[in-house]
C-alpha cells in the first residue's frame, strides 16, 4: 500500500485501502502528482459515500496484480498474463467491476479460444487474477472462474528427435553461435532460456564445472544448479573464450551488444535445412499480412476463432532436453535418479515424463506369463472325427 514507482513502465502509481477495499492507479510522471492523485481519489470517495463492493474495476486490480507478478514471476509468464488480460478487456470492449464479473462473462471470453487447452490456460490466468483479489487484497469477491469446469483434452504424444535427426540438425547448423547454441543444450540439458543466460562466471575451465539459473521453482526465484562440463562442452566453451568479444555474456549479439534474449527462428530453420519434416500441424494468430487478406477477400472483420490458422509445427529446443533424457536412460542405461540431477528436477515424477520408456519392472511382470497362457502347439491337428462323421463323409 502507497506510493511506489514501476521499475519497468518508468511511472507512479498508488495505492490505498478504503472501506476493507483497495483502489490503485497508474501513469504518474512524480511521486508529488500520484501523492496529490491518491489524497484527491481518497475524498471524492468519502465524499460519494461509496459502498466497498463498488470499488474496483478489472483493469485497476490487473495493474496491481501484473506489477505484483513482474517481481515474482519470469519475463515470459508475465507477459502471457497481460496477454491473457488485455485480450479479456478488448473481448468485453472496455473495462467491467470485478463484483459484477459472472462466470458467463468469462465463458463467452473463453469460448473465442481455439483449443480446449487453450480454454483451460486461460481459465487458469484470469482465476490467478481472482484469487488474488481474495488472498492478497481480502476483496470480498467470488472468483467466477471456480464455477467452470475444466475443459476435456488430450495430451498429444510427445515427438522427440531421433539420433538421426539430431545428428542432421548438428551438421545443418551453421559455424559459430547457431552450433555452440545447439551443442551447448544438448551437453547440459539445459533450457533454452538458462543456455543463453550463462556468463563466463557460471563456466569454470579449472574444475570443469558450468553453472546454470533457473526460475523453474515454487517461489520462482532463481537458482543455480552446477553441472559437470564434458570434453565436448569444454571444447566449445573454451573455443568461444578465446574468441570472445567481451568478458560478461558467453552468447553475446554483437547487433544488440548484449546477451541473445531469444532464438524463436532457430530450431525451424534448422529443421528445414536439416531435410526434416514437421511433427504435426498446430494453430497461431494471424499475422498481419494474413489478416489484411482475410479483410480483402470476406470483407470483413475475422471472428475471434477465426483469428487461429493452421501452422505446421517443428522441434523446437526442449525437445532436445527430452531427447538426451531418453537418450541417457534407453542407450546409456543412465538410472533415473541421475538423469533427473542432470534435468535438475526437483520431482522423480517429472522425469519419468521425459524418459518416454516403459518401466522395466513392469516389462518383467510381462516376461513373468510368458508362455503359460498361448496354445501348446502351434498348428494344431483337426480333432479325430466321430462315428456319425466318418459315415458322412463314406457315403457316396
């Protein structure tokens, strides 16, 4: 509660309590002004006499929750929130009192999703944003979203690179950051995100040890977790040490003079130039291009399902982490617990999520009957035929 000032959005914003309710506001360029704004919002309130169930609309309380979640969540979970609620906000074309928001406003929202995945995904964010109305500012609200089901879907099989591939996808990559990227999240397992986060503190050439950050926790803070550096992580490494550019981030963009933030492009590319087809077919959002057509050619405006087209999908950089899983447990006979340190899960259970193998001992309770229950012989003769057969079959 009070003043305080947005680390990203460079604004004052302020907050209070009135009537066991909390109002807030944002977009102040001094600490005077939101002071000033605060005081003059506090006595239009007495001044109105306004009841407490009346006082906060849903943009107001996805501002303070999005300034709560850009400290405790990653970048990308942040920015899929304030997706999820801007896109909630155009849908209903403006803003609504969080009191008067019924599970029917949010089931017309969620039914413009492409998926029932998707429905569920959402369903999850916009209940987040209730309940901390309820647990962090104790407005006495119902969360409308706790009155939807869940929607029925099935998990697709998950499609992994074959030794093949990524063999192909090593000799497609190019010389330089797109191999030592590729190479590096193979060798350590890591995530995409922890792979282009590493500086050249975390990588430790004399005991052969490189340090990776992870938000991947239940509090979201970052971690470190050590992994130890083999022959071929440490020639790639230590080729780019020699090489470096400056003395901070291992995967430096000269273009940007800073750390590659990301590489969505990457792993297509390098599919296709790898001569390997996609792993199915999924859906996006139009681009811009892709819109301006559909307006030219249905003269009109597409329907929010409509908005979703067919998009062919490629491996993309995890995929990697559940094929050296896989790879480590299947060829190597590496046991489960060492494959999860290597993961660097916290849970045994999550694990057996990338080992994508059936559990020997069930393989054994299999091997156990074997043979007890099929026929004794192969090709068994004809039964004898009986005496009314025989006469049957003499007759002329």
């Amino acid at each position: 509660m009070g003043l305080w000032k947005d680390k990203i959005r460079k604004h004052w914003c302020y907050s209070f309590e009135f009537q066991k309710h909390i109002y807030a506001k944002r977009g102040f360029a001094t600490r005077r002004e939101a002071s000033a704004a605060r005081e003059e919002h506090r006595k239009e309130l007495k001044s109105a006499g306004q009841e407490s169930s009346t006082g906060m609309g849903f943009l107001e309380l996805a501002t303070l929750y999005l300034d709560y979640s850009s400290r405790r969540f990653a970048e990308q979970t942040f920015k899929y929130k304030q997706f999820v609620y801007k896109t909630f906000l155009a849908f209903h074309g403006g803003d609504l009192l969080v009191h008067e928001i019924t599970p029917h406003h949010i089931h017309q929202y969620l039914d413009t999703r492409p998926s029932n995945n998707n429905y569920n995904v959402h369903r999850k964010e916009l209940s987040s944003l209730f309940n901390f109305a309820r647990r962090k500012l104790k407005l006495e609200i119902h969360n409308p979203c706790a009155d939807l089901d869940k929607m029925p879907h099935s998990n697709p099989e998950k499609v992994i690179p074959t030794e093949e591939e990524i063999l192909k996808l090593i000799v497609a990559s190019a010389p330089g950051d797109e191999r030592d990227i590729l190479l590096c999240c193979l060798h350590t397992l890591g995530r995409i995100d922890e792979v282009l986060r590493m500086t050249w503190q975390d990588v430790n050439f004399e005991k052969r040890v490189v340090t990776l950050w992870t938000r991947k926790r239940k509090d979201g803070a970052y971690e470190s977790d050590a992994l130890p550096m083999n022959r071929d992580l440490y020639d790639v490494l230590r080729s780019r040490w020699k090489g470096r550019a400056q003395d901070k981030w291992v995967f430096f963009n000269e273009d940007t003079g800073t750390r590659f933030m990301h590489r969505p492009k990457m792993m297509k590319g390098l599919c296709k130039r790898a001569g390997i087809p996609p792993i199915g077919m999924g859906k996006r959002k139009m681009k811009p291009r892709e819109l301006k057509a559909f307006i030219k050619k249905h003269k009109r405006e597409p329907e929010p399902a409509e908005r979703f087209v067919e998009s062919p999908i490629f491996y993309g950089f995890h995929s990697l982490r559940h094929f050296m899983a896989s790879f480590l447990a299947d060829q190597e006979k590496v046991g489960t617990k060492a494959v999860s340190g290597l993961l660097r899960h916290k849970n045994l259970r999550t694990t057996e999520i990338y080992l994508h193998s059936i559990d020997e001992s069930h393989r054994q309770a299999m091997d156990g009957f074997e043979g007890k229950f099929a026929p004794k012989n192969a090709n068994p003769q004809p039964a004898a035929a009986t005496k009314n057969e025989k006469e049957v079959t003499e007759s002329p």
